[in-house]
C-alpha cells in the first residue's frame, strides 16, 4: 500500500510550491514529496523545508517510502535543521534585503571557521548566526517551529545572549560565532572604506581564533573582491 500522503491523486493545489534558495535567495519549484532540489541558478542542493522526516528516521521501509534519503538527513537532523532555519529566516526578514545578506554571510564566515576549527557544534553555530539579527523571542519561536528540540533551542539562544550582552567567548561555538560577526563587520567597511583603514584593522584585531585572523588578512590584504 502506498502512503497516501505520496500519493499523488490526494494532493492538494498547495503540493508544488516555491521555496526561496539559501545560498542565492532565486525561487526553486518543489513538489511536496520532493527531498531536496538542485537551484537552478546557482546549483546549491538544499533540502524540502516543508517535507516532514520524522517517520524516516526510525523506519526500516523508509528508503522504499520516499526513495533515497538526503544527505543532509542522513548526516543528522541538526543538518536539516540549519536548512530549514535558514529558509525561516529569510521569511521572517521578508523585503529586508539587507538583513537576509548580513545574516548569510554571519553564517558563511562561522561555517568556514568551523569548519576549520574543529570541535565545534557547527550546526548549533550555523543556525545562532542565522538568527543573529532576530531577536531572542523570534529566534526562539522560530527554532521551535522548524521542530528543533528543547536541548538545541536553549544551547543556540545562550549563544545568541553572549553576543547580545557582549559577555566573554568562552566555549568555542561562542568564538566562531563573534568572529564571524566581526568578520561580517570588516567585510562591509571593506566596502565602504581603503583596505586596511584603522577601523577595520581594530575590528580584526579583535578575532579569537587563528582561521578568522586568517580570513581577515586575506581580506584585508586582497580588498573587496575576495569577499564572499
């Protein structure tokens, strides 16, 4: 038997729809039992953020069910988890363009230090510096919306309070997260500004970890164009 809900002829209209990119913020068409599409525009593969993958988790039949898992999944639900939070984002700011492009590029910057520095719970991170420019409230009602579980919800807003209060890095999620803050800081004054100016080698000089000293020289040294 098939489970109705991958049954076509029990779909509804809102069963294709338009999800927003991630990485490019172009709209990408998903069916709804669709696991993840490739965008069309800059070829990132993300994951359906509407698509429930509870039962998947636990159920021997699950592959059988709705085909091949997504990486993503398969790598753990906190991975999904930053997907769907990012796509929560970018609803949440709407037309704020320019808090959608500071919020990415947060995240950007903490992923390649993370990924750098080791030891981190990247995820955990990845989604803190989605949620940056939100708000203690929002950021929590939006982590409880995408399912993420009451140990993750309280982990990620600590992070997010440290920075608001401006309280010591400890741990190191904590410095990956203020380092791509500042790295964020020094990208958007590199726009505006000589590289290498006073004030954004003050910001630099404020980096905790080697990896964001060593994104801010090249970025300091090579100017805008090697920005992400």
């Amino acid at each position: 038997m098939k489970c109705p809900g991958q049954d076509m002829k029990y779909w509804k209209e809102n069963a294709i729809f338009e999800v927003t990119c991630p990485k490019c913020q172009a709209l990408v068409e998903f069916y709804k039992d669709d696991t993840s599409r490739k965008c069309g525009s800059c070829g990132h593969r993300f994951v359906n953020p509407k698509m429930d993958f509870g039962c998947a988790s636990y159920c021997q039949y699950a592959e059988q069910c709705i085909g091949a898992l997504p990486e993503e999944f398969t790598g753990g639900k906190e991975t999904l988890l930053k997907e769907k939070v990012a796509v929560e984002m970018k609803r949440y700011f709407q037309t704020d363009f320019k808090s959608i492009r500071q919020a990415s590029s947060t995240a950007q910057f903490a992923e390649n230090i993370g990924k750098t520095e080791g030891g981190a719970k990247l995820a955990i991170v990845l989604c803190a510096a989605y949620l940056c420019g939100t708000g203690l409230a929002a950021a929590r009602t939006i982590l409880q919306k995408v399912g993420a579980n009451e140990q993750m919800i309280e982990e990620i807003c600590l992070l997010l309070a440290e920075q608001q209060e401006e309280q010591e890095c400890r741990s190191l999620p904590a410095k990956i997260l203020h380092d791509a803050l500042i790295l964020r800081t020094v990208q958007e004054e590199l726009k505006e500004q000589p590289a290498g100016a006073e004030q954004v080698q003050q910001h630099a000089a404020k980096l905790t970890t080697d990896s964001a000293r060593d994104i801010a020289a090249s970025l300091i040294g090579g100017g805008a164009s090697v920005l992400p």
